[in-house]
C-alpha cells in the first residue's frame, strides 16, 4: 500500500510540473556576436577606490587577449583598445570590473568597490544558500575548477587533501579506485562515508559523476550545519552542485581531452631464479633434506621469472568531455557528455566511464523549475589477486603450454608445493564489474510572496551493478586453487532504487537591523535493494559462458531489502544588523530500520556567530578586514545497519542429507538473534570556529576546533556462540571520539604580472574508541594468511594494529635460557625475541599490544595557483604524518617462501655466520610469522599528488578560426613521493585482498591499512586540451 | 492562481504521510511465528539440527581434524604454514576448537528449540514422537561432544528468549553427562527402530542405545555399558550386522549399511564456491580435505601393531589396507609411487605411513574433484558396539563368553583367529583395546579411548614424537580452551585450566 501512495505522490508532483509547461519555453534565443569596426585607440583614465583614492597597481586587460596594462603610482592608464572591447580591471581585493569601450570615449574613469570578496560568496547548505559570511556552521567548499585541473577517473580523488578534515584515502592505485571519504575521523563501524546530496538527492557515494560536471562541492563538517539532514549525517554530508547554463547568455561549447600514460613508480627488489634456487637448495642443505629436483637437477638454472615483469607494464589513460551550455533568462541548459578510459599498469585490469547529464532550468515569472538528468556506465576490471600469496616460482616459466590454459606453476614432487600462479589466474578468469547509474532529479520553487518560497523535490536514482565472472577450465596443479576441471560462471547482479520526495517553505523576513530566515519542510525516502546471483557449473567449452548453456546451476540466490526514512525538520536563522548570528536546527527522522517503539529521533543543534570586526573597535582596522567567531553544538543521528535487524528471522537453508538416495531434505533453523530494542547512533559535536580575513582580506584563515563524540553506535556484534548462534547481532554499543583542530588559509598576491595564490591546510585528528559496550569482544580484522592484523579495543583508534613487540632477534641459547618463560616456548637462535609488554614473566597472548594505526595524526595538503600572462600552473601536494601501515607483503615477501618469489632481502636470513640482521633464520615462518611489530612500518609520505601547467592561446590568435578558448596543458601526478615504506606505494586505503572480492568498501573498515596485495599507485603523465566555441 | 493553490495542496499532502510508510517486513524469509504450525515445520526444524553436523567446520573437515591429531596415533606432516592457524590451540587465535563449540551448539540450540515448539504442533503422534526422539538424542550428541573436549560447559536445556538469556554459567560436567544420559534414555524410547528408505540416515533407538553404552562406558559405569550395549546385540533395537567387507564402511556404497547406528551424512552436490559454512544456499556437504585426512601421518607404532598378528591366512590384517598407506610393494598415492611421494619421510622412518580411512589414496588413481568425498562418516558402527561390549562385560563381569564372543566376531571379519580362551581380565582388557586400535584408528576414537583408561596424556607426554610441529603438547592442557569469544561476550565464563 504504502509503495502505491508514493508513487501516487510522485505522479502527481510530475503532472503540476507540466502544467506550466507551456508558458516556459520562450524567447529563447542567442546573442549574435558581431565584430564591427577594428579601429584601434588609446584609452585613457584614472582608477579610484570606494572613497576617490588613487589605486595603484590595477591590473587592466583587454578581455581575452594579452594586451594589459598596470595602473601607475597616481592610478593612471593608457591601453589601446577598440570600440566594444571589454577592459577588465582587476585588483587583490576589490572586485573586479568589466567595461565595454564605446565608440563615443577614449577616457574611463573608473572607481572599484572593495570586494567583499569569498565572503559574498553563496554556499549552499542543506535546503538553501547562505553567504559565506553570514555561516555559523564548519562548511569546507571547493570550487568545480580546482577539480578540472586534477586528471582522475573516480571525482572524489580529486577532493583528496584540498578541505581541512576531510580525509579521502583511495583504496590502492588501480583504474578508477574507489575512496573513502571520511569527514572528522571515523567515528562508526559500518559505513563511514558521508551522505552525499548531489543536486537535490541523497546518494551512497559519488563514483558515478564525471569529475568535469562538477561546479561546487560543500563539505558540511559540523552538527550544526549537518543538522538540517539529521538522520543521515553522522558522517558530514557532501553537497555537490552539477555546472548548469547558469550565468551563460548564449549557447557554448566546451571540449577537452586528454591522453597520458602511467607507470609504475617503484620496483621491488625480487630475487632471481638462480638465487631463489640457491636459497631454496639451502634450506633444504640445513634441515638436512634432499634437494628439490625443481631446484637442483631440473632446474635449467637460468630461468627467471619475476612476477613484476609480467604483471606490469606502462597503460594509456584517455579522457573526453564534450558540454554544451547556455540559455536566456528563461531557460538555462547545460549538456554533457564524457568518454573516461583507463588502463591499469597491472595486467588485466581497467576501468572506463561512459556518462551523460542533461541540466535543464526554465523560470516563468515566480515559478523555477530545474531537472538534472544524468547516466553513467562504469566498467571495470579490477585485478586484486596478481600479487596473492601464492605465485609463480622465479625458477619455473610463466607460461607452460601442457597445462590447460598456459600457465606454469610449481609441482609437488619437484617444488615442494602444488603451486598457484595467481597473476596466470588473474588473466585467466574473466571478471568485471559493471555498473548502470540513473540519476533524475525534479525541482520546483514557486515564490507564494516576496517573504515565503515553496519548494519541492522529487527523484529517483538507480543503480545496477553486475559482477560477472566466469572461470575457464585450466590446470595449474593439483592445488585446489590451481585448477578447474569444469568451467564456471558467477553473476551477481544488485539493483537499487531510490525514490524521494521532499517539500519545504522557506519565510524570510527583513525589518530594520533584524534578519531572519525560517524553513519547514518533510522528506521520504525509500530504498529498495534487490540482490541476483547465479553460480552455474559446466560448459560445452570455454568459449561459451551463458548461464544457459551450463550442466548446473549450483547456486542461485535472491534477496530483496527495503528501508524507509520520514522525516521533518524546521530551521531558523536570524541575524541582527549581520554582526550577530544565531542558528537553530531541528529534525525528526523515523526509519524502517526500528522497531516501531524506537523508530524515530529528534536531532537538535544550535550555533552562534558574531562577526568582531564589525564592532567598532575593529572597524577600520587597517590588517584586520574580517574575524569573526563561530560556536556550534549539535547532534547526529545514524541509522546504517542492515534491514531488518530488529525482526526475528529464521535460516530457511540448513538442509541435511537423508535416505538411501543421499538427497537434501529442506531445514529451517534459527541462526541468528534478533535485536528489538535497537536505536537511533547518536553523534554530537561541538566546534568553535575563527575565521579571520586580513590584508583587505589578501589572507584569509579559518580554524576550527572540534569534538566529536559518538554514542549508541550500530554495530553487529558477536554474542556467545554457547547461544546455538555464531552470527553477530545488530546492537548498539560503542562509542567513539574524534577530537581535532583544522586550519586552512588561502593567500592571494600578485607580484609583477604573476598571480599566485597558495592555500595550505592542516589537521590533526586523534580518534579513540571510548567504549565497546558490555560483554562485546574487541573486534578484530584484518586478516590475511592467518594472521589478524587489527584489533578495535577501547582505548585505541578504530582499526589499531595489534601485535607482538619484536625486540630483536636471539642470538644464542643463553639469551633464550635467560629470557626463561619470556622466550617463545619454541623459540631457537634466528627466532623473534618478543617484549613481554605486560611484565608478567612470560610470554603470552596478553603481551600483544597497540603497534599503532592507519589513522593520521596530521595530514595537508597545499594547493599553489601561478598565473602569468597566458601560462597557468597549479600544484596540489599533500602528506600524511603519524600513519603506520600493516605491511602483509613482509608475511608472503620474506617467510612465504615454498608458495611465491621472495624480495632479495629474505636471503639476509639469519644464520650462524650470519648474525647481524633483522631477518629471522629459516624457519618456515611459525613463531616468527606472527602480527608483530616487524610487520608495521610508518606509512607516512609528503607528495606532489598533482601538477599541471596550461598555455591559453591568444584570443587574437584563435578567433580567426571561430574558437572562444583554446588552452594546452600538461599535467603529472605523483610526480614524487617522499616516503620509507618498503611496500609499492603507502597508498593503501582498505584493501583486502580476496578473489571473491566485490568492491565494496563498507566492510572493510577493520582492514584498513593493511597491505595485502595492494593495486600500485602509478605516476601519471597527460596532456590535454581544451576548446570552447 | 487555481493551479498554484493545487501545488500548496499537494505540499501540504506530503508533509502529512501516514503512519505505515515505515513498516517494512522482510520479504526474504521467515520469521518464527510463521512457523511450528505443521508437521512439515517439526521435520525441517529437525533436519535443521542435524544440518551443523555435516557442515565443514564440523565432521566436514575442520573439527574431525583437530579432534583426531589429539590422539597419539595420527600427527601432521608436511610444510603448511596455514596449519599453525587451523590447528592453533591458542584460545585467542584458534580457529578450529572454535568451529566444534559454535557447531555443536548449533545443534543443541535447535534440538532445544524442537524439544519447546513441536510438542505443541497438532500432528501424528508418533511422527511427533520420532522427532522429538531425534532432538534429544542430537542434543546428547552435541553434549558429550562439548564436555569430552571442552569439560567445563554451560548447560542449555530451553532456547533462549532474548539476548540476556544467551548469557550461560558452565556446571560441574557430572550435570551435563547426567543430562546426556536422561536424554539418551528418553531419546530410546522415542525413536524408531529403522526408517523407511527416503529416511535413512536419521537416527534411530539403536543410534541412542549404542551412544549411551559409550556414555556409560566413558564414565566407567561398565555394567550399565554392558546391559544397554547387549541390548543393542540381542536386536533389541532392530538388527545391526558386521559388513562382510571391512573397507565398505568407509566407501559411498557402504552409506547406512547394516552395521551402521549413527553416522553424518554426506552428498556430493554443493558448490563449495558459494561457502563452505552452513546455513547458505546451496552449502557444500562433503567429508575433508584430501589435505587434511589423507596427508595426516599415522604413527608407525600403529604401522607396527597390524605387521604384529597375521591373518589367519597368515596375510598382513586387511584392515591395514583400509587404514592406511605405508612401504608396501605396490603401494601408491594417488597414482604415484609412495616411496617417491614420501622419500624423504622414509628417509628418516621406513615405516612411514598415511591415513587411507576414507579417502584411499592407495586405491583412487587420482585426487578427487575439490579434493573431498561424498561418503557418510561412521559414528557409532556395530563392530565398536561389539568391542564396547567385550570390554564393559570384562570390566564389569570378567572375560565371559558373551565378552569373547564380541570380541571374536569383530576379529574373525579381519580374517583374525579367534582369542585364545582363559585371558585374564587384565589380558583381555588388552587384547580389547589393542583391538579397538586395529578396527577404529582414524575414526575419532582414540583419545577418547585413551581418555577413559586414564592413558592421555601420558602417552603423549611419553612419547612427543607423536605429535609435532605447532601441536606440541602443552601440560595442564587436557582439554580445549574455551573459545575467547565465547569468554569475551559471555561474562559467566571461566576460561579453562592450562589457558
């Protein structure tokens, strides 16, 4: 029933929006460009400031070309011009003009106004815009050109480091990797994105947009200006705006592309196939075995097979955006097309984008409506098994034409092991994943007053996102991961859609000094998830691979989910005389997701500001332009928990086998508890923010100071297993605490014909886990190769690596004898000396310990802006400090021998004569391997993420040819990392590494900096080129 | 102006939704007050217990393989690492003692939740009866599995109603073998002798009675082990025979035969692509790991006992053959010559052996498909009932006929001659438990055997050849630690002695 009544709405809304149709489309028509007479003259004239004071220094340029001139000391100038040029006077601080010249004059006087600069800026915040300097609430924004200059497939990576405390760690370096984008610190267990609200409608993530259809990006950090989304975020919310025809009178054409390549930007130090023989025949000598014939007499002794050298190679990355814009006062469109293809350094892997939006906004008198349309298709290859465990041999040829499929791998009786090679596996399965995303959004604004707008929005996004596989027959060896003997498809197939609809009356008033701003609205949503997935056995040959053709289907699965959200919520903004701002916030969210008793939430938050320099004591202050105090409090709700929990449900897939036919008889069981009193996760923050604008606000400065606390957070959680279950149950428990301190400026100069302006920004976050909540274990992750890398406990931040301390390695007998029960029980001469961290006499699994965190304790990033004549430049670096990551390749690298190559530094082993080292003599891993803090190395880096420099072509040039712009560039990123990590690249994200991987990042929180078979970040090269007609 | 007033109408319209909007139920399955209605309910709530036994944390592979490297007479061999963590007997990190606790209780849970709702299910009678039979004998089983490995268990006779219920204290073990015996009487008079056809493999009244005698047996109650397992020879439970082939137990084609009481069923349809945990669609039910049974290492003293007596053929006992690969002319592993396979192995120990139980190695060309078989696992099988007898009635009554009886007839199927008559008591009980050797090695027995004669863990601690690497033993460690998330989350646990 339910279902119907909102579509019933959304139907109805959809008729209203026709109605008016027909009036809208209109005078819609383009300027004519015409260039009339080309007589050149001197201009002359003098330029002032607000109160007639000669303005030395103005920059003055005939628009679009290179022809300009500086004011002088006495704000004199003289430019040659023609009749309907337009001079363009600029000046750090005042805003910038535009003059036509006319046939009638050769002088211009002119007087700029000081600008008010970013502070007149519009900001859009949750249901509405705001000046920038009237916010009371933490809103980092980035401007959509900031992004053009960053070349990359997935748009968040171009937000990384660009905003104060908002972290984007990009999982690995392969085509098109998804980020997590984590505002403030983690301070949930689940899912730790933000919501993003893109033109009006609330989505999961914001992979699917072309990163060139991005005008503005809000960040909203604190409770106060998060508020107004309430139930959805706990997590900061993401505003993005798509370009629209807005401000264009006319229709334009942009286009750009760009090709490059990438490569691999650092080596490992792999072992030869003779050193690995010889190491091998040497462990074999010390343990008193015979030599393995693969090593010995069957090893032809030259062969070399380095995995690297097969699985990487340098790969083209080609990028194409088309956009047509425009409109009149009526009708405003903005159309775009992008073509995004990537190939990855590692083989078998890549990913292309395929997206197209269409923007439309027509007004009629007091009526507006816009729609956003938008279609993305995503294909990818993601390659997340080549360097696995197990691998190629250096001693045995990659490929072995025997074997089914091609692949070389290593044989029981001559190596020791039924080997893997899992790069010939990664080339040989054919997987990938591709998604369809529909985006469709409707809004309406109807002005029933001067005072009081009515709006209304409506959408629908869906997605579809396949994750087929199919896995020819082949052979590698026995091994049960190294062979097939009847090919198999996987398809899995998750449908999403989401339908909302929302209305809000926004009242403003104005009397006197007294500013207010009133907003009521409601919203519902729902979200309906349908999951597919067939696992079919069986195919005539490895050419045919549709599910029909299969002998057996050997699985099929089907789920459906569907959560509802209702809310409503109600702001106030009032400020007096706008020095004084005052802020209240409150919203009521009611979820599916509780149980009727605990279904809703009320999530308040209130915020102060007051702008000092507005006070007379600051008034004319000649350095201080603008500061300006902001309090906030307020509280979040979350509500990100599987459907359902709360419901009791029973197993319908516990068969069993009966009778003399050994068939499968149905069973039911309950395997899981229900929680029924399930809640609302409450975050609540406090920030105290500055801004401060000085030098006529040259430099500019915002800080803020803010903690963070999270409570009643929805987490599953393992019960007793003595319960008849082991399948942990949605409760709420932990808490988490994110302190931290933010600052950013921004710094704008001009120094003889060069602008720059640098914008650096810092942070520093300590996040701690404040509770678990009663009889819950500390959670554990991580794992790889049967070791547990993290371990969330209180008193740590949320995915600690916990661990051995190794404080060295032990010598002789005597240091084993002398350590007594402080030694490994197994421990000889070459083994790990572990510190008995808890001082209890002896080794155990208490003496296991915080060996740090993927967490940073600061992170910054700088962005520098160079604009000379028609050369422009940017260059994005950012760092990370106070990072450790848990370095699994250390596990496969030095003690993984038997199954894989090892890095040269594994021949270091120690041994009698071979004492001073940290490698641990040979002992097939055991005590040695285990989380320690051998594994942990810092994964701290300072980088030139991006750079990018542009050549705009003379207007003159090109306007002879018909183009309006015209810009080269060239662009690097990565150009160098500083860092000590001994792995690829410190780049790590939440990789797990694991064939059956979907990606989906959501529940790999607790894998988090932990280096399993991390994809490489590459260095990238492109050259591009922009046209606009 | 009209069509404006319709847009505020239609505002107003949406901020007033109904109630309702956010119930959502879970299309996906159901919930429980769906169900115990019919008797097709009882039965697939019953099936549903059985399930974790056959799932690959239990008898599938992870807990027959922890369980059985315990014993003096099967060790590990060979290189791989990934052993240190599945057979990690460190509460923290360990994995497979986890598995058995979480299985087993598994099934005691959903026996409890049987043994609560069927009784109120409007249905036949004795089909009710049946089931219910079936739900105690499981939770016996489940039981005595819980307190032999982990001695120190909470006792859970109703499912819990809500989270706080999960929360149990452990009781002396005497409550829980009392508990298992008041269940296994119960469960006799309950179950039925046999199933038709299509039933075959649920347990019966033989299944309860043989289980008991083991119960009595284990506790050293030796004349109630005589009086419940004579029953189970007298037919009193339906018939139960030797298989004239010895090695037929441990193939498909001897699934559920004539000697069998209990065993856990296995098939060979399920993909072990899609999850080798229970409770999925489509869960693989195979028995092992080629890997983890047919690699394992058999002690040569085991070797040494069937080289000891001939048949009376004067050939080596066949059952060796059954039990395991060793330096025999001839011998193969799967496919390949065992002296190549093992060479290094004999190097240092000519009478190196593997287990062939199951999986023979020695007779299968080649490893099979996913490395796993499909052939059902012997729990209780009447040639143990036999030698369960033999020894109660010598312990309790002396070497009577009855006890030679027993004890000859398991012999003679193994082409064995018959004891020489006039043993002493103690003569006999060793001629029983060598016996039991012969006839049960790899069959889970042994250190439950060794247990009860008071032998573990002396043996292991006299001999440390038997076992290795990474399962060294360790004092005081007789039994496994309590799973750490079971102490994390359950406040009324105490972790085990030796942890």
């Amino acid at each position: 029933m339910k279902n119907i009544n909102l579509r019933r709405k959304i139907f109805f809304l959809s008729i209203l929006l026709l109605i008016n149709a027909e009036s809208l489309f209109s005078n819609v028509n383009s300027d004519n460009d015409n260039y009339s007479n080309f007589i050149q003259q001197p201009i002359k004239g003098v330029v002032t400031d607000s109160e007639g004071l000669p303005l030395p220094g103005v920059s003055i340029v005939v628009k679009g070309t290179s022809n300009g001139v500086q004011t002088d000391f006495d704000g004199n100038f003289s430019i040659e011009a023609q009749s309907e040029d337009i001079l363009v006077f600029s000046y750090i601080g005042m805003e910038t003009l535009s003059v036509e010249v006319s046939d009638a004059s050769d002088s211009i006087n002119i007087s700029m106004q000081e600008s008010a600069s970013e502070l007149d800026e519009v900001v859009i915040i949750g249901y509405g815009s705001q000046k920038k300097s009237d916010l009371t609430g933490s809103i980092s924004s980035l401007d959509g050109g900031d992004i053009a200059k960053f070349n990359v497939g997935n748009a968040s990576q171009a937000l990384m480091g660009k905003m104060a405390g908002v972290r984007i760690e990009s999982n690995g370096g392969g085509p098109g990797a998804s980020s997590n984008i984590v505002i403030r610190g983690v301070s949930t267990f689940t899912n730790t994105n933000p919501l993003f609200v893109i033109d009006g409608l609330f989505t999961d993530s914001m992979d699917f947009l072309n990163p060139a259809d991005i005008e503005s990006v809000q960040i909203l950090k604190d409770a106060s200006a998060a508020a107004i989304y309430g139930s959805r975020a706990a997590n900061g919310v993401v505003i993005i705006k798509t370009k629209s025809g807005e401000g264009a009178n006319g229709v334009f054409v942009d286009f750009e592309s760009s090709v490059g390549t990438q490569s691999l930007i650092k080596k490992l130090d792999w072992t030869s196939g003779p050193e690995y023989a010889k190491f091998r025949n040497e462990i074999a000598d010390l343990n008193g075995r015979d030599r393995l014939p693969g090593f010995n007499e069957l090893y032809d002794g030259t062969t070399s097979t380095i995995v690297e050298d097969y699985a990487i190679s340098d790969a083209p990355v080609y990028n194409s955006s088309f956009r047509v814009y425009g409109g009149s006062d009526k009708i405003r469109f903005n159309v775009s097309a992008n073509l995004y293809d990537q190939e990855g350094i590692v083989k078998a892997s890549e990913y292309k984008r395929k997206s197209i939006r269409a923007n439309f906004t027509v007004e009629n008198k007091k009526f507006k409506l816009s729609q956003n349309f938008a279609i993305t298709n995503t294909f990818e290859r993601p390659n997340t098994i080549w360097n696995l465990g197990n691998n190629i041999l250096p001693t045995i040829p990659f490929y072995d034409s025997n074997n089914d499929g091609g692949y070389g791998a290593a044989a029981l009786l001559i190596h020791g092991t039924d080997g893997v090679n899992h790069l010939g596996k990664s080339m040989l399965w054919d997987r990938h994943y591709e998604r369809n995303n529909l985006f469709e959004g409707i809004n309406m604004e109807y002005e029933i007053t001067d005072n009081l707008v009515a709006k209304v929005n409506t959408g629908l996004t869906y997605t579809s996102a396949k994750n087929n596989t199919f896995i020819p027959t082949f052979f590698m060896s026995p091994n049960l991961d190294a062979n097939l003997s009847k090919a198999e498809a996987r398809e899995y197939t998750t449908e999403a859609y989401s339908l909302l609809a929302e209305a809000t009356l926004d009242y403003s008033l104005q009397i006197d000094n007294h500013d207010l701003n009133a907003l009521v609205g409601s919203t519902i949503q729902q979200n309906t998830t349908k999951v597919k997935g067939v696992i079919a056995s069986g195919f005539p040959s490895n050419l045919i691979n549709q599910i029909s053709a299969a002998e057996q289907i050997q699985i099929g699965v089907g789920d459906k989910y569907v959560s509802s959200l209702e809310s409503v919520f109600a702001r106030l903004n009032y400020n007096y005389d706008g020095k004084y701002f005052l802020s209240g916030t409150i919203r009521r969210d009611g979820s599916s997701r509780f149980s009727s008793d605990n279904r809703y939430g009320v999530f308040p938050s209130a915020a102060f500001g007051w702008i000092i320099s507005k006070e007379k004591f600051l008034e004319n202050n000649k350095t201080i332009s603008n500061l300006k105090l902001r309090v906030s409090y307020g509280e979040l709700g979350s509500q990100e928990i599987v459907d359902y929990a709360y419901i009791p449900v029973l197993n319908l897939n516990s068969d069993g086998v009966f009778g003399s036919g050994q068939g499968r008889s149905p069973g039911i069981s309950q395997t899981v508890f229900a929680n029924p009193n399930l809640v609302w996760e409450t975050t609540k923050t406090t920030n105290i923010g500055v801004d401060v604008g000085l030098f006529n606000n040259r430099l500019t400065l915002t800080a803020d100071l803010y903690d963070k606390v999270s409570e009643d957070i929805l987490v599953e959680l393992n019960i007793p297993p003595s319960s008849g279950t082991n399948r942990p149950v949605a409760q709420n428990a932990a808490s988490i605490s994110n302190k931290g301190f933010e600052l950013a400026a921004n710094y704008r100069g001009e120094v003889k014909g060069l602008s720059f302006s640098i914008a650096p920004n810092i942070n520093f976050l300590k996040n701690e886990v404040l509770g678990l909540g009663t009889n819950v274990s500390p959670i554990t992750g991580g794992a790889f190769m049967g070791i547990n890398a993290t371990k969330t406990d209180i008193g740590t931040s949320v995915g600690s690596y916990y661990g051995y301390e190794v404080i060295g390695i032990y010598q002789n007998d005597q240091e084993i004898a002398s350590d007594g029960a402080k030694a490994d029980p197994n421990a000889q001469p070459g083994d790990f000396r572990y510190a008995d961290t808890n001082r209890d006499g002896t080794l155990t699994a208490d003496d296991q310990t915080n060996l740090g965190s993927y967490i940073p304790d600061m992170e910054y990033g700088i962005t520098l802006n160079l604009e000379y004549k028609n050369f422009d430049a940017n260059l994005f670096f950012n760092g990370v400090s106070g990072v450790e990551i848990f370095n699994f390749a250390k596990t496969k690298n030095l003690f993984g021998y038997g199954g894989n190559n090892i890095i040269k530094d594994a021949l270091n082993y120690w041994r009698p004569d071979n004492t001073d080292t940290n490698i641990p003599r040979l002992s097939g891993g055991a005590g040695n391997n285990r989380a320690s803090s051998f594994m942990v190395e810092s994964g701290d880096y300072f980088r030139l993420r991006n750079i990018q420099v542009g050549y705009t072509l003379p207007k003159e040039t090109i306007e002879s040819i018909g183009l309006r712009n015209c810009r080269v560039y060239l662009s690097a990123q990565n150009l160098f990392t500083i860092t000590d990590y001994s792995g690829y690249y410190p780049e790590i994200g939440r990789g797990q590494a694991d064939e059956e991987r979907v990606v989906d990042n959501n529940n790999t929180l607790f894998y988090a900096g932990t280096d399993q078979s991390t994809y490489p970040t590459p260095r990238q090269f492109l050259l591009g080129l922009q046209l606009g007609f | 102006m009209k069509k404006y007033l319709t847009l505020v109408l239609s505002f107003l319209f949406l901020l007033g939704c109904e109630d309702d909007f956010l119930d959502e139920s879970n299309p996906n399955t159901m919930t429980p007050d769906q169900f115990w209605q019919s008797e097709a309910d009882a039965l697939s709530a019953i099936v549903g217990a059985y399930s974790p036994l056959s799932n690959i944390f239990c008898h599938g592979r992870i807990f027959t393989g922890i369980t059985q490297v315990l014993s003096d007479a099967v060790r590990q061999q060979g290189d791989f690492s990934y052993r240190a963590s599945i057979f990690n007997l460190q509460p923290a990190q360990g994995n497979s003692h986890r598995n058995g606790w979480e299985e087993y209780w598994k099934v005691i849970f959903r026996a409890n939740n049987v043994l609560e709702f069927v009784p109120n299910i409007e249905m036949d009678n004795s089909n009710k009866d049946n089931i219910l039979g079936e739900a105690l004998f499981l939770r016996g089983y489940a039981y005595f599995n819980l307190v032999h490995y982990f001695q120190n268990i909470p006792l859970v006779t109703s499912p819990a109603k809500s989270l706080e219920e999960t929360q149990q204290p452990q009781v002396e073990p005497s409550l829980v073998y009392d508990q298992i015996k008041a269940d296994l009487t119960s469960a006799i008079s309950k179950l039925p002798n046999t199933w038709s056809d299509d039933n075959k493999g649920r347990v019966t009244s033989g299944s309860a009675a043989g289980l008991l005698g083991k119960i009595h047996l284990v506790l050293g109650e030796y004349s109630n082990a005589a009086t419940e397992l004579k029953k189970v020879i007298d037919g009193t439970y339906g018939t139960y025979e030797l298989d004239p082939d010895y090695s037929n137990n441990f193939k498909e084609s001897g699934d559920n035969n004539i000697e069998s009481l209990f065993e856990i069923q296995f098939d060979n349809t399920g993909a072990w692509t899609a999850g080798w945990g229970a409770d999925v669609p489509s869960t693989a039910r195979y028995y092992s790991y080629v890997n983890d049974l047919s690699r394992t290492a058999v002690n040569s003293w085991v070797l040494d006992l069937f080289l000891e007596e001939a048949t009376i053929d004067g050939e080596i006992d066949p059952r060796a053959y059954s039990t395991i690969v060793w330096d025999y002319p001839g011998a193969k592993y799967y496919g390949v010559d065992f002296t190549e396979k093992y060479s290094n192995e004999l190097k240092d120990n000519a009478k190196h052996s593997v287990s062939a139980k199951y999986s023979f190695p020695n007779v299968n060309a080649k490893t099979p498909a996913m490395n796993t078989e499909a052939v059902n696992k012997k729990i209780i099988r009447y040639a143990d009932v036999l030698l369960m007898y033999a020894e109660a009635e010598n312990e309790a009554n002396g070497p009577t006929n009855g006890a030679y009886n027993a004890i000859n007839e398991v012999r003679n199927r193994a082409k064995m001659a018959d004891l020489t008559p006039g043993l002493t008591k103690d003569q006999f009980r060793e001629k029983v438990r060598r016996e039991r050797v012969l006839e049960l090695t790899l069959e889970d027995m042994r250190q439950i055997d060794l247990m009860r004669w008071g032998q573990y863990p002396k043996r292991i601690i006299d001999n440390p050849d038997f076992r290795n690497g990474e399962l060294f033993y360790v004092q005081g460690r007789e039994y496994f630690p309590i799973p750490q998330v079971e102490v994390d989350t359950n406040p009324n646990i105490v972790q085990n002695p030796g942890y």
